[in-house]
C-alpha cells in the first residue's frame, strides 16, 4: 500500500506534474487499531498478560471499552469474548480463549543461550546470539511485541529497496487443474489491491528519468532549446511524428473496435424487439383465423 498507492501519489505531487488523485482504501487506521500504542490491541493483549489474575474474559472486555468507538472494530452480538476487526478485504472474527496464552510462549533467555551454544550449527543458527541488554533485562517480552519488531525490522528492509510484486492468485478452491472461477479470482484481485494498482498504472507515468540521464540518452537528437521554440534537426521531427502516428492508430483502432461493438449491439436489439413483434402479430391472427 505504501509503495503501490501512497508514495507513487506523493512523487507526482512532488514533481508538480498535472496529475489526477486516485483515491484508494488507506488500512491505515486498522494498522493503528492493532498495533499502536497506548489503545490498541497487542498493547492491550500485553497490558493484560502483565497481571496474574487477567483472564481471556477481562481481555476481551477491556477491548470492549477501549475501543468500543472506533469503526473498524464491532463486538458479535451472540458472543462475550469475541473481536471483530473490518479488515481491507473485509471481516474478521477472533476469538480470545487463547490469547493470553500464546501472547505468553517465549523462550526464556537463559534456554535460549543454552541452545545457541549447541554443536549442531542448525540449532545455533536459529538462536542467534542475543543483545547484552536483552540478557540483562527482566522485561516481559511477548510473542506479539516481538513479532510487531520483526515485522518493522523488515519494513524498513524493503523501505531501502526497490520492491518488485508478484501476486499469486488461487484459480479455484477445489485445488484441481483446468478450473477458473472467475468470481473468487476477482475478489482475490480487489482484496490485493491489484485493481487500484492497475488504474494508477494506467493512469500514471510509469516511466521516469532525472534531467541528466534524460538528456545523456537523448542528446543524440542535439536540440535546441529557444526562448519559445525547440529546433530539431532534419528528420528527427519525422521520427517523432512516426511514434506519434503509431500511438494514434491504436487508439483509432480501439475506438473503432468499441463503436461497432456499440452499432452491432443496436442492430440486434431492434432486430430481436421486430421479431418479437412479428412473431406476436402472426400468433395474433392464427388465433382469430384459426381455419
């Protein structure tokens, strides 16, 4: 969301180009319900596993009045433990019964060093060594803070890159070759955010060069730049006036594709409304003139 949609937006607007907004569905706001502090579930959920006597029942009703007013989150009328979250591509029931419990599963430090120091490299490698801080501190350090660091340790990992999408898509739910159901693909598609990501696409400039690298590729041409005016050489304004010709063709192309489609579709519902009629007028008459 935050490559695709919001900084592809905040570029054009940066660069000041005449640019349309696209609007798209920010999950911002279900980001800061799970994770932001204080008020937000994880905060909650380790809130709660600090107290001896805190129950999945107490959890679930401390979520309740937090955050009882925020619109992404509801509580199921047939249930006293249950969450509800109204997540991008759409709801999502949970249930707290085992909440506390798994919040509560870490390896204590000391287990941890023991098994870093095995023999056996496959068993070191997935204990690294931890921080002197960490070993020296008696915080409590939950399942869910601790997944919340992995994963931001990653954003900024990808943050530093230049990521490239692949989406894969499930063709049916019966796990079988040959089947396509197109209705559970689309919906895959509009819960990735694939269709939004195509309009900007389409809509935007995917293509894009600094003042430098643009004038070293294409300084080939030599132009020169007036006042009013850019001056060309001989036949160059001929090469442009091709790629512009090419690009008008398909979209003629395209336009005349749509227009038939449009006159076709007329013809045959006036066709199809004279049969009607006909076929109707005929029955009409055998019915009064049956011999």
């Amino acid at each position: 969301m935050q490559h695709v949609f919001k900084m592809e937006q905040e570029e054009y607007t940066k660069e000041e180009i005449d640019w349309s907004y696209i609007e798209f569905v920010d999950n911002q706001d279900v980001l800061d319900l799970i994770e932001k502090k204080p008020g937000g579930v994880i905060a909650l959920l380790d809130e709660a596993c600090m107290f001896p006597r805190s129950t999945h029942e107490t959890f679930a009703e401390k979520l309740y009045q937090t955050l009882k007013d925020n619109k992404r989150f509801s509580k199921p009328k047939l249930s006293r433990t249950d969450f509800t979250i109204n997540h991008y591509a759409g709801d999502v029931t949970y249930q707290t019964d085992l909440f506390l419990d798994k919040n509560k599963d870490y390896v204590v430090p000391e287990h941890a060093a023991l098994l870093c120091a095995s023999k056996c490299s496959f068993v070191s490698g997935l204990f690294p060594p931890l921080h002197e801080e960490s070993t020296k501190s008696t915080k409590f350090s939950s399942i869910a803070t601790q997944f919340k660091q992995q994963l931001q340790s990653l954003l900024e990992t990808l943050s530093a890159t230049e990521p490239h999408y692949i989406r894969c898509v499930k063709p049916n739910n019966l796990l079988k070759p040959g089947i396509f159901e197109n209705n559970d693909v689309l919906q895959q598609l509009r819960c990735g955010g694939v269709m939004e990501a195509i309009r900007i696409s389409c809509a935007g400039y995917p293509t894009r060069k600094n003042f430098d690298e643009f004038v070293q590729r294409f300084s080939i041409m030599e132009p020169k730049i007036g006042k009013t005016k850019v001056f060309l050489r001989a036949g160059q304004m001929a090469e442009l006036d091709a790629c512009r010709a090419e690009v008008l063709g398909r979209s003629a192309i395209v336009i005349q594709k749509k227009a038939r489609t449009y006159i076709c579709e007329k013809q045959y519902k006036l066709l199809r409304f004279s049969a009607i009629e006909l076929q109707r007028a005929i029955k009409g008459i055998n019915y009064l003139n049956p011999f």
